[in-house]
C-alpha cells in the first residue's frame, strides 16, 4: 500500500519480492495510519494514490509483475460520485494495471452493473468480483 512508505522504501520491497519469486502485486493507497484520525495523507517522498503506486512499479520493473487494483463497485468512502471514482480506476488502469479485483460485494446484479460501467468507461482488463 501507499500508506506508511516512500518510494525508496517501496523499491526494496519490490526488490525481495521479485527475489522470493512473487510476481503479483496488489496496488492499494491503502487505509489511513492510525496516527492519521481517520484521514489519509501520504509520506514525504512517497505516493498520493494507487495509480502512483502502479506508475512507479510498471518504471521501474517493466513487465515483471501482474498488478492488480482495487474496484469499488459499492463505492468508496473517499469517493465524490460513481462517476469520479470509475475516472480514478481508469487512471490506475492507464498506468498499468493488468486487472481489477473488486471490494467484497454479494449480488450478481452489481458486479455485472459495474462491469457495464468500466466498460463504458473503457476500461477493457480483467475484473475479477471479490467474494
């Protein structure tokens, strides 16, 4: 996650990754840190959000990993409108995401409404529904 770390401090976790054989990757900002109250901010140094996160491990491993990022079918708790947050998942996706997990979600319905929506969107890689 973003939360809690610069880039450099991402680079070395990527670098055991790759060595311990892990080639996926789950892109998240993450949650607020505790120390936060609820809000979350970024490190010095560090990234603003998911799509930072992706953008900087696609530089700098190419295509070494599959990286996954979140959906929120359901919304988020940071999010503006369903509008604004399927703007910021196909930013997360142009940056280099290969698919998409979803937050945990229960109806059919909503995973095949928010998978009409990323396609409208243009967002055309995998969306796989958490359950």
């Amino acid at each position: 996650t973003c939360t809690g770390i610069t880039r450099e401090t991402a680079d070395d976790l990527l670098a055991e990754a790759a060595q311990a054989g892990i080639r996926s990757i789950l892109a998240l900002r993450g949650d607020p840190a505790p120390s936060a109250n609820g809000k979350w901010q970024s490190t010095v140094n560090g990234f603003q959000n998911a799509g930072e996160l992706v953008k900087h491990i696609r530089s700098k491993h190419g295509a070494f990993f599959s990286i996954a990022v979140a959906g929120h079918p359901l919304g988020h708790a940071a999010s503006t409108s369903p509008a604004d947050e399927l703007k910021y998942l196909k930013a997360k996706v142009d940056a280099g995401a290969d698919y998409i997990i979803t937050q945990m979600l229960f109806k059919a319905s909503e995973y095949k409404q928010y998978v009409q929506a990323c396609r409208a969107e243009g967002i055309t890689c995998p969306i796989v529904p958490g359950i």
